[in-house]
C-alpha cells in the first residue's frame, strides 16, 4: 500500500483539524457513525482461517459494505459474551465502573497523540464498550439512559467497536498515568474477544494464529524450511567469522530449549539478532536445542482470546516436556514475554517436569523465574556478563550509535529495563536515551503491535508511530544516533518501516545482534563486516 | 447542554428542599427520613458494589510494572513501581491511595511544526485533585461535631486546625475555600479544555456541581441565613442516636443542606464516585508482580484447552523432516519410504 | 468470593468508620444543653431565635463599633439601656461565662476567641483573690 507522503502527513499531524490539535469535532461521541474506507481498517480474516480455527462466522466480508453479515441474533450474542466476561474478569468490571473521566490518559496515547481522533483518547476508547455497559448492565444507565452516558448497542456502535479496537496496540502507557490504572489493554481485549464471537477480526492476526497452530510459527514455515532458514545463518557466520556453530534441533536431552520469535528466523532485521543469539551459544558451548514444533515465541493468541492465547502458549511446555529439557530460555520479543511471564505459568502451569534455571555457565540462579523456568535472554546474557564470562570488543560496533527503545511489554508488563541496558553499556563504546517522556515505564509503542503490522493501513501506524519517531529523531538531530536497539521482534519489524519513513539514517536492530558482534570467538577470522556483512568502523575502504 | 440538566437538576433539588423546609410534614420526612434512607443506601449500595467486585475472580496476575522488576541480584529494583511482595504492593497502594502517585506523574503532550512532539509537566489535576479530596475528608471529619456527644477528642483538633486563621465570627474554615476552589477548578477544566469538554457527560457534571451546591448551602448556612446550631445538633445527634427528634426554629438553608448531601449519598454507590472503592482493588496496582516465580491461579482455567498436539504435528510433516534430517519421534512407514 | 481474606476485612473497617457517628458514645445519655437564664429579665437585645442563630455576629460588630471605631452609644432593650460590652452588657444579665455561654458553645464544639482577651467572673474573681 502506497505511504502517505511525508509533507502532507507532516502538515496534517501538526495543523490538521483534530482534537489534538484544539479542535472539536462537532458530532457528540455518543452519536457518531463509523466511515471505513480503503486503507484505515485492516483487512478481515479470510474465511478459511477463521474455518481452520473454527471460530464463529466464518465468511468473505468487507468492512466497508453496509452489510457485514453478521449473525441475526449478533446483539445477544454480544451481550451474553459480555455479562461472561464481567462475571470472569474483575479487571473488565472494575474498569467498567470506576472511570471518572479525569481525562489524564487522553494525551497518553500514541494513536491518539498521532490522529487527533477523540475516539483514540483511552478514556473514550473505553466509552465506546462502557456505554453498552452503562445500558445493559447497570442501574444508573437502565434508570437514567443517555444522561448517564448509556447507549443501547446498535449495529453501528458495533462497527465503532472494531474500528477502535484495532486502533489500539495494548500497550499499556494509558494505564501507567490512570489514577485507578485502568488498564485500556484489558479493554482493548474484551473488545477484540466479543468482536470475534460475531466473526469479526482482522487477518494480519488470524492468519498468524492459525499458522502458529498449525506449523508452530507465524509465517506458517513448515518444520524443514524453518530448520534451512536457521541453517543458512549459520552459513553466514561462518562466512563473516570463520567459526562453524551448530544449529541442534529437537533435540532430546538438551539442557536448554530456546525458543524466540520465528521473525528472527526469515525477517531482516530479526535474521542478524537470531545470528547473534546462535555466536552466543556457540560461545559457550551451550547444551541446547530449537524446536520446530514450538517454533514461534510470539503469540498473536493475545491478541485474539485468552483461550487462544492459551493453546498456542501450551505448545512451549508440552514441547520442553517432550524433549526433557531442564528449563527454557526466551529470545527477544516484546508480548511473548508478555505472555511468558504474565500468563503461561496460570494458563499452562505448573511445569513441574522442569527444574528451576540456573545458568550452565555462572551457577546464577534465576529465582525470579523460579516457577515459570523460562528466562529472558537479556537477564540471561547480563549475567554473562556481570560474571566476566563473555570476551567482548565493543570497538566492533563502533559504527553503530545506538538509542534504546523500551518494548511496551517487558517495560510495562514485566519491569525488563535495565537488564538490555547493562548489555549495552558492554557492547558498543556509547550509546544515548532518548528524552525521558518517551523510555522505560513512559515507552512509546512502535505504533503497530497486536497485529496492526500490515501494510493496508500505513497512514494510521505512520501516525501512531510519530511519538516513538518523533523521539528518535531527537537523539539523532542530538547525539547522531544512527541505531534503534530494542528487545522486541514485532519492534525490528515495524520501527524499520516507521524509521525510514520519519527519520532516515537510523536502523533497527536487536540486542542480541550487538552482542554477537561483539563477541570474541576463539579460531575467528579478522572480522572485516558486522553481522550483515556492512563493513565495520575502519574497515569502509 | 451535558452540564445544563445537571445543573437543572441541582437547582431543582434546592427548590424542592426550600419549599419542603416550609412544611411540617416534610421537614420531618426531609430532615429524618430522608437521611436514614440515603445512609442506608450509601452503605447497602456501597457493600454491595464491592461484594459484587470481589465475586469476580482474578484471572491473571496484571501489574501495570512502572520500574525496574525483581531480576538477577545486583540489578536495583523500583519496589514501590514494581512490587514483588505484599509489602512493597502494600507500599505502592497507600502512595496510589493516599498521594494519587500515578496521576502525579501526569504530562501534557503539545504538538507542533515538524512534526515536533513536546511533553510538559503538568501537575495541577494532581494538585487540585488532592485539594479536592483532602479537603472533602476534613470537613466531614469536621461534622462528627454534630453527630456525636461528647465530641471525640480528633474531631476538636481537626476543626481548631481547619479554624486556625481566626478570621472573622464564626471562623473561616480554609477547607470551605479550598474545596470550593478546587471544586471549580475541576469543573472549569470539564468546560474549558476541549479534550475534557468532549469526553464529559453529564455524570461528570452532576457530582461537581452537587457537591458545590453542598458547600455553597453549607457556608451560607454558617454565614448568610445562619441556623440555630444547637437546635441542629439536636436533629442530627438525634438521628446518629436513633433518638430522632426535630427541634423548632431550623432554618430554611439546613433543609437545603441536607437534601443535597442525601442525594449524594444516594447517588454514590451508582456512579462513577465509587472509584473510592475500586481503587483498592484495581489489579493492574494491588497485584505483585512475581508471576514467573509464585504461581498465580485462575479459578476458571479451562483444562480442556490444548495445543495442537506434537503427535499430530509430525503426522504432517514427518516426511519433510526426516528428509532435512531432523528428528523424528515416529519413523517413516516402510511402504513410503520405498515411493521416495 | 474472591480475595475475601483482604476485601472483607476492608469493607468491615470501612463500615465501622462510616458508622463512627453512630456507636462513638452510643449509649451515653444525651444532654440538649440547658443556659442558664438571667434572672430579672425578659428582653434580649435582639429576639431569642435571632440571638442564637447570630449572637456572634452581633458581638463582632459591637467590637469593630466600639474598639475601632470608638461608637459607644448604649443600646436599648425592654426599656433599658445596656453597654455594648461582652462583659459589661451581656454578662451584666448573663453573668456565669461557665452556666451560659460555655453551655451551648462546648456542645457545638465552638471556640469563640472572646475569651482570649476577656475574663469570665470566677476568672477575675479568683484572680482578685489571688492577688
């Protein structure tokens, strides 16, 4: 799909009328009607998707027609798989009634920062669900109807519902600044979970998911292609720094099971962090293993139901306990890790089969994941590195100046952020932060999580990417940073397209990739390129 | 037009409170009855909302983590924005409580040419925000005055303090100005700023002005149409002593008083007010955040949900990988082998 | 029930403060104060309802009149002509501070500040005696 031109998307972000920009739109919130065009709605899910997951309504559809073919009866269902959801999740309930509208969120948002759109505050976003609510399931709202912002679900309301669902990364920054921390991802997913009772969901995550059920990843890479790709960046290392690593796969008996997302497999710039992680293990001679079969670290399950969520996470232990590994070691990802340390152990729990982690290598203990037994790499490769245990000559990335971006997820759902920064400080000579507004618990989301990274809609994720953008530039204009670093698969994926787009000059890449680069191996060759071949610092003519 | 009928409302409650305060009959039924029943409500409505809350099961472990998490030893950790233990959880709701710390760390994004994005402190929500509500809480701790006898000690200190500038007769409360002030300010950011205008309804509108009228009735009890105080404390220790009795000589502004806090006690436990509740038990705040280390349960996991399985996953791809050469659990049968 | 170990502990200590008023001296016998009235005299300065809704007004302004401003022309009442003085005029016929004003004002919790430059009676009196 075609980018908006730079100019124009410039001027209308800053001057354009919106709310951010002191506007008032003249349609009242709770009577507007939803426009879908071409390019601000994801496509839906094909049908054979949603017929291969068997989910509900299965059926070619087009956001745009007036029809949507829903099911006759959709609005009982709907509300049925509300008054569910209430009855289950305190978190949707509390949420639901204890809003005042103080209105701290609304400038908070990424989406919101980027289109102006009031429907993008958190706090309306929330509306949008909340006023069915009011309507259906409280006193106030079946006494006293509009006047306590109650409004009966309507078709349109509906249509709202998805248009602001998917315009909404669960990040969680809203939640950090909520005086109750109302937490618009808990919403956001109640919104996506009801929406797919009716069959309407979008195919960047579906497709995803039913690939990830099917053959374990993503991009549906069946278990020979996945083990080539790997092997093929082995190949590469060799060629860069004459050291042979092994790739094991499935594997009984391994230490370790490693599992990272399989966009660090196919997908530049995941590819050169993937390289990273295997110098890394090659390094210290690491007992371990890949699995083709739990091939995928990611889990657009999140981003679909708690139940899908759930099957597609329990394949990480049902695959650790086939090939009895001792624990399981997690790469780079942003909403697996998520998962991992939010859910899994809940959901798929207890792993009783695995021991608690320790590193082969240090004898640390790793007793924060002491139930769960998945570590992070960063906590991981840190400690590596606290112990001495790693050569490293952070001269090889001295052409790299890099920023750091904190993931929403390990920064707000898991408190991962100092451990990437420690690697960091230990493997390229400087880096910079970016303004404090915008890192750690105050992270600004790539714009394209939860499955919004696809090309249809560009406009929307260039705009909702601009606070993140907008902070690179910063320190590029600064400190000529010319290298986002992040922890984060969906992140190396999206922030390239949303740096070369906002900010030229600046690459992405993952943690992992400046640490293998900065890795001394024994028997190597003079290295003359970094891990993507591009000459090194000295090395240019 | 979402703050007209709330404020319609309002004043129809003053007119109905003036007229009543007229008549004998509902003077009683204003003065006595009224504030059983709204009480009663406030409490029943208030329990049940909370009961209603704690039925609810808590699926997963969600702390919204705002700092450094428990992780290898020598990393410092954020206890207070990313507790590990009850005590540290303990420690982040009394300052979430007590001192609004999430909100105190409210910016104020601007946008302008370039596209240039600007964050700027802003901490005035935060700082009225607290008035309002510390205030609030002083002067009904203040009003214990009338409900009980002998007056507890706390109650005489907090109103010697409350009085402390010694201005004018009777003495100025500083919390009277404070709340209105802050009151105002709160309903003037609804109005003015064009984000706040757009999202308020008038469930906003109503409590603000309410408890502005409240306050409004309340100085001018105490200033302007002055009512006999011990003929009040008569009527409302009577009333916390279930001894209810309704002296002569109260004037017209009480009834208004009470009306108005009545219904804001009535309306409490059906709107937006019982954040005053919710905000103990919002889990992305009062949960640890060790879910990798100690189990959290859900009381609704469904055990049925399974992966697709590793057995069926070979079935489909066994003879690619035995050609790529990756291990199998189950061999080839001999039959295809031969076909290759 | 969920949580119920910590939310019905805290909804017990929120009930037991919201009903403070109600079992703080529950069972104590309720006094309605009682002034002393002078003895002799029928009329106040101002009708009895408007005296205790705003006697404190009243004395404020005397004070402004009589302190600041020097106007210490005598007011009338019932054919008698009183001084516009706390101790002088109002306790010429209200002549215990303890048995009158102290009565009400202890039960409403008031304390005005008169009494940071006045004396009651007993106050001079035992002063005088201890002189």
């Amino acid at each position: 799909m075609a980018l908006p031109k730079l100019e124009e998307l410039s001027k209308s972000v800053a001057k354009g009328p919106s709310l951010m920009t002191g506007g008032i739109p003249k349609h009242d919130w709770l009577e507007t009607t939803p426009v879908f065009k071409p390019e601000n709605f994801p496509y839906p899910t094909k049908q054979e998707k949603l017929e291969y997951l068997k989910f509900p309504n299965p059926r070619e559809w087009s956001p745009e027609d007036e029809d949507w073919k829903l099911p006759s009866n959709w609005k009982d269902i709907i509300l049925q798989g509300f008054k569910e959801r209430i009855d289950k999740f305190r978190s949707f309930r509390i949420f639901m009634d204890c809003c005042v509208r103080c209105g701290a969120c609304a400038d908070k948002c990424h989406f919101f920062l980027g289109t102006g759109d009031p429907q993008n505050m958190p706090v309306l976003r929330a509306e949008l669900i909340r006023s069915v609510y009011r309507n259906d399931f409280t006193t106030a709202g079946k006494l006293f109807g509009k006047m306590a912002g109650a409004r009966d679900l309507t078709i349109d309301v509906l249509k709202e519902w998805a248009q602001y669902a998917y315009q909404c990364t669960e990040c969680r920054r809203c939640s950090v600044f909520c005086p109750y921390g109302i937490d618009t991802c808990e919403i956001t997913m109640m919104m996506r979970e009801l929406l797919h009772l009716v069959g309407i969901s979008i195919n960047w995550c579906m497709e995803p998911v039913a690939n990830s059920n099917r053959t374990g990843n993503h991009m549906g890479l069946q278990p020979h292609t996945y083990y080539e790709n790997v092997q093929y960046l082995a190949d590469d290392i060799e060629e860069i720094t004459g050291v042979k690593v092994d790739v094991p796969f499935n594997k009984k008996g391994a230490d370790i099971l490693f599992i990272t997302p399989s966009a660090d497999v196919f997908a530049e710039p995941g590819i050169y962090t993937c390289m990273g992680y295997l110098i890394l293990f090659h390094y210290l001679g690491l007992n371990y293993t890949w699995s083709t079969y739990s091939s995928e670290g990611g889990n657009f399950g999140l981003f679909t139901s708690n139940e899908m969520m759930k099957k597609l996470n329990a394949k990480m232990y049902a695959e650790a306990e086939r090939l009895g590994v001792k624990w399981i070691l997690g790469g780079e990802c942003g909403h697996m890790w998520r998962v991992v340390h939010q859910y899994m152990d809940t959901m798929n729990g207890p792993a009783d089969f695995l021991e608690e982690p320790v590193s082969p290598i240090t004898g640390t203990k790793f007793e924060n994941a002491a139930s769960t037994k998945m570590v992070h790499i960063s906590e991981f490769t840190a400690d590596l590195i606290k112990h001495g245990k790693l050569k490293l000559d952070p001269s090889r990335n001295a052409h790299r100046i890099p920023t750091f971006h904190d993931s929403c997820n390990p920064a707000r759902a898991m408190g991962l952020l100092d451990e990437p920064r420690y690697i960091l400080d230990h493997v390229v000579p400087k880096w910079h932060e970016m303004p404090e507004n915008t890192i750690r618990e105050k992270t600004f989301c790539c714009g394209s999580g939860t499955a919004l990274n696809t090309d249809e809609i560009m406009d929307l994720r260039m705009r909702s990417g601009l606070p993140r953008a907008n902070a690179v530039k910063f320190v590029q204009d600064k400190f000529n940073v010319n290298m986002l670093s992040c922890v984060c698969a969906i992140d190396r994926a999206t922030l390239l397209s949303l740096v070369n787009y906002w900010t030229p000059g600046v690459d992405v890449c993952g943690i992992s990739e400046l640490v293998g680069n900065a890795l001394v191996l024994d028997g190597e060759i003079k290295r003359e390129t970094g891990l993507r071949f591009e000459p090194l610092a000295g090395m240019e003519g | 037009m979402k703050v007209l009928y709330p404020f319609i409302a309002v004043l129809a409650l003053v007119a109905v409170a003036l007229v009543g305060s007229q008549i004998s009959g509902l003077q009683y039924l204003l003065g006595i009855a009224l504030p059983y029943l709204a009480f009663a409500i406030f409490l029943g409505g208030f329990v049940y909302r909370v009961l209603q809350w704690a039925k609810t099961p808590v699926p997963f472990r969600i702390p919204t983590t705002c700092g450094q998490g428990k992780s290898l030893s020598w990393i410092k950790r954020d206890p207070l924005d990313c507790p590990n233990n009850k005590l540290e959880v303990a420690g982040r709701m009394f300052l979430e409580i007590f001192l609004f710390r999430s909100l105190f760390r409210n910016t104020k994004a601007e946008i302008g040419e370039g596209p240039q994005l600007s964050y700027g402190s802003s901490k005035y929500l935060w700082l009225f925000g607290i008035l309002f509500h510390y205030s609030f809480l002083v002067i009904i701790l203040r009003h214990l005055r009338l409900f009980t006898e002998p007056i507890p000690l706390f109650v005489k200190v907090i109103e010697f303090g409350d009085g402390i500038l010694q201005l004018g007769a009777p003495t100025i409360y500083q919390t009277d100005l404070v709340l209105l002030g802050a009151v105002a300010f709160l309903l003037g950011r609804r109005l003015i700023m064009p984000q706040l205008r757009y999202i308020s309804l008038p469930a906003d509108y109503f409590p603000l002005l309410l408890i502005f009228a409240i306050a409004v009735s309340g100085i001018l009890m105490r200033w302007v149409f002055r009512v006999d105080i011990i003929a009040v404390k008569q009527l409302t220790d009577g009333i916390a002593s279930f001894s209810p009795v309704l002296p002569d000589g109260i004037g017209a502004m009480f009834f208004v008083h009470v009306v108005l806090v009545c219904t804001l006690l009535i309306y409490f436990p059906f709107s937006k007010l019982m954040h005053m509740g919710g905000v103990f038990l919002s889990p992305t705040r009062n949960m640890s955040n060790n879910s990798r280390a100690v189990r959290h349960i859900n009381p609704w996991n469904d055990p049925n949900i399974k992966p697709h399985s590793y057995a069926d996953y070979e079935d489909e791809f066994r003879e690619f990988m035995v050609e790529a050469g990756l291990p199998v659990d189950k061999e080839l049968p001999p039959a295809e082998k031969k076909e290759e | 029930m969920y949580d119920g170990a910590k939310i019905i502990p805290g909804l017990i200590i929120f009930v037991v403060l919201a009903t403070f008023a109600i079992w703080y001296g529950a069972g104590d016998v309720k006094q309605v104060p009682k002034p002393e009235k002078p003895v002799g005299y029928t009329n106040c300065v101002k009708p009895t309802q408007e005296m205790k809704e705003s006697h404190m007004t009243l004395l404020n302004q005397w004070r402004d009149e009589v302190i600041r401003e020097g106007k210490r022309e005598q007011v009338e009442a019932g054919g008698k002509m009183y001084e516009k003085s706390l101790q002088n005029g109002c306790m010429h016929c209200h002549t215990s501070k303890e048995k009158f004003c102290d009565v009400c004002h202890s039960y409403a919790s008031v304390r005005p500040y008169c009494w940071d430059c006045h004396m009651s009676a007993k106050k001079i009196k035992g002063l005088e005696e201890a002189i």
